[in-house]
C-alpha cells in the first residue's frame, strides 16, 4: 500500500502531514480561506454564521468584530469573573442535586441527543458562559431557560443541515429550485422552519441587549461593547447580529465536548486524575474544510480551483512521528523540559484566515472548568450490582462536533466542605 501526504479524488484532497497543512492552509492561506456552500445551509439561513460564510468581505469584518472584543488576553480580561463565577456554578450544579449524578447511566432525551445526566451540567454552564459574556444575559436556574433553549434548538438543527448525506440537495443542487409543495421536497419546508428558528435565534438575545442598554442596565459583553460605538450603519448592526449568533454554536458545543471529555479520563484513569489532583492542591489544571479559490500546484500535487481541501486533524494529533504512543492517554507528554508538541501547534483551532477567533474564550473557558472539576470532585468507575467496577466504554458520537459516547461513571465531592466552599465563593462574586 502506497502512502502519500497529500491524498487526492476528483475535487477533494486529504492533508495528511500537518507541515504540508501549515505550509497550504498558513502560507498560502489567501488561496485556501474559503468554505465549500452548502445548499441546506443557504436554503436554511444558516450561511450568514462565520463558520459557513464564503470568505469575503463580510467574513473578515466578523473576524474583525469577534478578535476586537475577544481577541486578545487583554479584551478578555473583564470576563474572568464571569467564566470563574461559571466554573463555581458548574460544581454546585452538579453537588447540590446528587440524586441527578448517582445514577449516571440514566439516559435522557434533550435536543434528540441520548446523553447521561453530567453531561446537562456542562452544557447548562457551557451556555451560561456564553450567553453572559456575548450578551451580558444570566440564565435561570429554575427550570429550561428560555433563551438557552431557544439557541439550543437552532443550532440542533444545524448540526443535522450539516450532517454529511442527511440531504440529497447537497448532491444534486438543481432540487434547491424545486417548489415546497411539490411532491418529495420536504427539505423544502424544513428549510424554512430552520430559517425561521435561525432568525429566532440571533435575533431574539439582541433584542434583549438592546433593551437593557435603553435602560442602562446593560452589562459588558460582545454585543453591548459593540453597539454602543457611534452612527452604526444598518449593515453594521447585522454584522454585530450574526458575528455575536456565531459565537454561541462555535463556544458552547466545543466546550461541552472537552468537559465531558474530561469526566471519561478521569473515570478511567484514576492516576491521572489523582496526579492532578495533587498539583491543584498545592496551588489552590476533524477540522473543518477548506475551499481552493484558484488552481495550485504543491510539490508536483495539482489542486483544481473549487477543490475541497481537507486537514486530516485526528492523523495530525496521533501520528507516532509527532506523539509517542498517541494511542496512550498520557497528559504528562506536554510537561517537562522536553516537552512533545502543543496540538494547537498542529491544527487544533484550524490554518489560516479560518483558524478558530475564539482562541482565548475557548481556552480560558475549559481551563476554568476542569480546573474546577480537578479540585472539587472525584470521579470513578461506576459499579454494578456485584460491586465490580464498570470499565467506561471509549467511543464518540457523530456530528460536526464529536463528544464521548454515553458512559457511566461515579461523581461525588472530595470533602463535605466542598459545596460551602463554592456557595461562599459564588456570594462574595455574583458575575
């Protein structure tokens, strides 16, 4: 079997070695930042968020919007509070309603997804975060919150427009002309509900800010920061809309992948865990698609104009020429005086003019969270009814955004101090 870097069918290529990734999608990065159109997302609505947007004038002004608010270490400084306030809530979420966790192979149904009971507590914080720092929103704590189940239910279905053969118009694109009420075009009118619910959803918390910012009771946020510059045009005003309905899919469904991520690691490698645990307390722890905009040549390898050009990201982050044993759940790789190399360095936020813009929201986000899991609770293998422990089973789900597959696992706080620890933290700080 011959083995290439650069794999190549008709109009889509497959990068398999992250120098030639960094060297096209980086280097060249001009020639490379658009986005394959998808029909069902044009039809949807969904093509006016930065993931989806064809590159051009309009993405690089949401660029421009999401790295002046959120783009630096400095402008994200004034929501530290919010994300440690988040942190905090995530623990109390999860201890003050034990009955919710002992039972973690419970299943419940929410936004057609089977998911195990932790995995709510992250999501609700996951949302919170957001919602709170791109648009100065708290979310209810009695109940589904409204706006978390607004945004939710759009970007569902987003994550089903986007789900690879789920409809036959992105193969033949002529069916996008066809009338809704002909027979078989389904796709039609569930477009229509999709772009109803997109609307809903970037529409609907802009119009909360604004009214807050009527009556001076706004707080900092993406929106708020934004909108309070002077003579904004009507095209400015959809700009900020859309740029800010971007953050929430993008920051939320990432962050609760890496949460969930972390219960399965703890669960399953107890040592790791436990050396974590330790270092708190001594203190207090697939990409997605390019487009080629014109025809290339790389080292003797064509490219044809339109060609979709995909970084092979999962080879990127297991190749044993990068990672010893990638296979092996070793965290302790990254420390030391010889350390192997950050996943960022090798295409963990994307290349190019499409590398991830909430880079410093992302990473400050999960820090906080495991941070907050590390030193507060202990997570296990569950048992069975013999008392023999459950090995969790590793797998993922499908979707744009994968997470681990329902597992079971034990939760419970390492001391009995631990919620007044966090109730005391949550009353000195209200975010």
């Amino acid at each position: 079997m011959i083995e290439t870097s650069v794999i190549s069918i008709t109009f889509s290529a497959s990068i398999n070695d992250p120098v030639i990734a960094a060297e096209i999608l980086d280097k060249r990065g001009n020639d490379y930042a658009d986005r394959p159109t998808s029909e069902m997302a044009v039809l949807s609505g969904w093509d006016r968020v930065l993931s989806s947007l064809r590159y051009g004038p309009r993405l690089r002004e949401y660029r421009k919007l999401v790295s002046q608010v959120i783009g630096s270490k400095n402008s994200m400084a004034k929501f530290h509070s919010a994300e440690e306030w988040q942190g905090n809530m995530l623990l109390k979420r999860i201890l003050s309603n034990p009955s919710a966790f002992r039972d973690v192979g419970t299943f419940c149904i929410e936004l057609r997804i089977v998911m195990l009971r932790p995995l709510k507590a992250a999501r609700t914080t996951a949302s919170a975060t957001i919602l709170h720092i791109t648009y100065g929103y708290k979310i209810s704590e009695e109940g589904e919150d409204s706006f978390v189940s607004l945004v939710d239910g759009a970007t569902s279905q987003f994550t089903e427009i986007m789900r690879p053969g789920a409809f036959l118009v992105e193969a033949l694109p002529l069916l996008k002309y066809v009338p809704s009420w002909f027979p078989g075009a389904h796709f039609k009118r569930l477009a229509k509900k999709y772009d109803t619910a997109c609307d809903m959803m970037a529409q609907t918390p802009l119009d909360y800010v604004q009214r807050q910012m009527h009556s001076g009771q706004a707080s900092n946020s993406f929106v708020a920061d934004l909108l309070i510059q002077p003579d904004l045009s009507l095209q400015e005003r959809e700009d900020i809309k859309w740029s800010a309905a971007s953050l929430y899919g993008a920051g939320s469904d990432t962050t609760v992948s890496v949460v969930t991520a972390y219960f399965l690691a703890a669960a399953k490698f107890p040592q790791i865990q436990a050396k974590a645990q330790e270092e708190m307390d001594r203190v207090v722890g697939l990409a997605a698609p390019h487009r080629a905009m014109k025809d290339d040549v790389y080292e003797g390898y064509f490219i044809p104009k339109d060609s979709v050009v995909i970084p092979n990201v999962w080879k990127f982050l297991h190749d044993p020429a990068t990672y010893r044993d990638p296979l092996t759940f070793n965290p302790e790789r990254f420390l030391g005086p010889d350390p192997e190399r950050h996943p960022a360095e090798v295409g963990l936020f994307g290349y190019g003019r499409r590398i991830c813009p909430g880079i410093r929201l992302a990473d400050v986000s999960v820090w906080i969270n495991i941070a907050k899991l590390v030193a507060g609770l202990t997570i296990t293998k569950a048992k069975d009814e013999h008392g023999v422990p459950i090995e969790p089973e590793v797998g993922t789900t499908d979707g744009i955004i994968c997470r681990p597959a329902p597992f079971t696992c034990n939760v419970e706080a390492r001391s009995a101090s631990v919620l007044g620890m966090v109730d005391e933290a949550l009353a000195s700080d209200p975010a």
